[in-house]
C-alpha cells in the first residue's frame, strides 16, 4: 500500500481531527454507493479506508510513524530489539524469531522477570502472587455507510486488516461521525486483562434524493407546469420505499407538504415542490401566455 498520509492527503504533522476529516471527505466521494458500476472507485474506497485504519488509530500510527510497522499494519523487525537482554541468556532462542514478533509466552516472560512477585511470583515465574494484567488496547475503524442504511438502520460487515470481519450493526438514525463501541472485540489483554474495545467511525454518505434535519426527511420534487397547475397525484421517493402524493390545484414553486411518519424514527418527510418549464421550445404555451392575464394580477418580485 502507498503512504497513508498521501493517500489521505495530509501532512505528518497533521492532528487526529484533520485525519477524521479528510477520510469521511474521500470515503463519502469514493463510497461504491454513490458510484454504481465503477470498479476503480471500489478499489479506492479500499484504500482510503486501510489508510484510516492505521492513521485513524493513535497506537497504530504512532508505530508506523517510528517505523516499527509497514503501511498494511505488518511488524517490521526492529533493528536493536528492547528484549536483547533475554536473546543473550538461556533459551534466547525463544526471542529470535524471524520476523521478530512476541507471543503471549513471551510477554508474560518479559513481565515476569521485570516485575517479580506483582507478576507471577519472583525468579519461579508464575508460581505464586498476583498476575500483572492490562487490558487490552482500543481498536479504531471508520465505516461508510448509505444515508438510507443509517436512517433506516442494518448490519454491515467490516473487513478488518487482519483478514478478520466484524458484523456492525448501525442503529436507525445514525447520524455522520457516530462512534459506535463494540465492547471486547479490540486488542486482546495482557496477563488474562480484559480485551479492548473496537470504535468506529460511521461516515454517512450523502444521497442524491434525501437530506436530514432533526429527524425530519427533505426531499425536492420537480413537477410540471400542468402538475402544479391543476394538481396530481405521483409517486414520491421516501426512506422505506416509493408512496403516493397528492398535489392540489395552484401549487408552486416552494410549496411545502408533509409525510407524517416517514422520516426518521418519529420524524417527518416534507416535499418542497419545484416547477420545472420543459426542455427546447413550446410555441402553444408561449402564444397562450402573450394573451392570458391573471385573474389576480400580483408581482412575484415585491418586497425584494
């Protein structure tokens, strides 16, 4: 994988919230919802989001930044390794691994002999006394999820790193930049210590249709000069599926009317009509409007 900070576009030096900000900038551009049918958006959206599983964590960050693991997570063998002490006593074959990485043995030999009887009971190891335990570190993933699923609520798997997935289930009415906690499933503890938790970021991505306020749903819906005219009854997207509106007679641009229940959770959906001419030239109306005069004559511009 290329640099992580190139690929979110930010600086070394750029703080966590400029991180947050510029992946849920690119995961809502590049989200394969928002690009139907374009494989190269997919493959960028997996990109980004790895480059935010590393950099979005303070841990993981903090080792790539001081070379201790590659841009996909991997161990990089470290130079002049801490535990040099034990690779020179008896069994240092343990600690001279290939690819340099720990066991869960050899943590708790390393704390055994650092801290003695707190650990497992002085130079006998674990024979006696309590065991040192830390809880496991915090797992940090980012998520983007469509503005219908968040509204409505699902369950997305998140692929992690490792190869691993976790089931993510999003409540109805999540909105953009949620963290949602999954108790136990981060890092695993130290000494039989609890395991961390794993937090993420939802990003919601913007809809084409729909936009939030509150729980209220809003929708612009062009109609026809004839629509608004003399009224009609057509089909209206909502959040659960497509449902019938009636539009009554003089109805214009900005007119506003409400779908009770069917915005999110208690929330309502309002449909703001927008009258739109039709496309190229319509002579009949153009001769009819050089001869009509209102019955009630007014200036659309007053008081502007």
């Amino acid at each position: 994988m290329r640099d992580p900070y190139a690929i979110l576009g930010v600086e070394r030096s750029a703080d966590d919230a400029a991180i947050r900000a510029a992946y849920r900038k690119l995961a809502k551009r590049h989200h394969p919802d928002v690009n139907p049918g374009k494989p190269e958006a997919a493959e960028r959206f997996k990109e980004i989001s790895a480059a935010y599983d590393l950099l979005g964590d303070k841990d993981k960050r903090g080792r790539f930044d001081r070379g201790e693991i590659d841009a996909e997570g991997h161990e990089v063998p470290p130079q002049r390794p801490f535990y040099r002490d034990f690779q020179e006593g008896p069994g240092a074959e343990r600690y001279a691994g290939a690819n340099g990485g720990f066991s869960q043995e050899d943590i708790e030999a390393f704390f055994s002999q650092a801290f003695g009887q707190q650990y497992g009971g002085g130079a006998g190891g674990r024979g006696g006394g309590a065991h040192f335990k830390a809880r496991g570190r915090d797992a940090h993933y980012g998520l983007t999820v469509s503005f219908v699923d968040a509204a409505n609520g699902t369950t997305r798997r998140l692929s992690l790193p490792d190869g691993k997935t976790l089931d993510v289930t999003i409540p109805p009415g999540t909105e953009d930049g949620h963290i949602l906690r999954l108790r136990g499933q981060g890092g695993p503890g130290i000494g039989g210590g609890p395991n961390g938790d794993a937090l993420i970021e939802v990003a919601v991505a913007p809809d084409p249709k729909f936009h939030r306020e509150g729980d209220d749903i809003i929708v612009d819906l062009p109609v026809t000069i004839q629509e608004a005219v003399l009224g009609a009854s057509i089909e209206v997207p909502t959040i659960r599926g497509p449902v019938k509106l009636t539009i009554p007679p003089g109805s214009g641009t900005g007119t506003r009317m409400r779908l009770r229940g069917r915005g999110i959770r208690h929330g309502h959906q309002f449909v703001q009509l927008q009258v739109v001419l039709p496309p190229g030239e319509e002579p009949a109306l153009a001769e009819f409007l050089k001869t009509w005069t209102p019955s009630k004559p007014f200036n659309p511009r007053e008081g502007t």
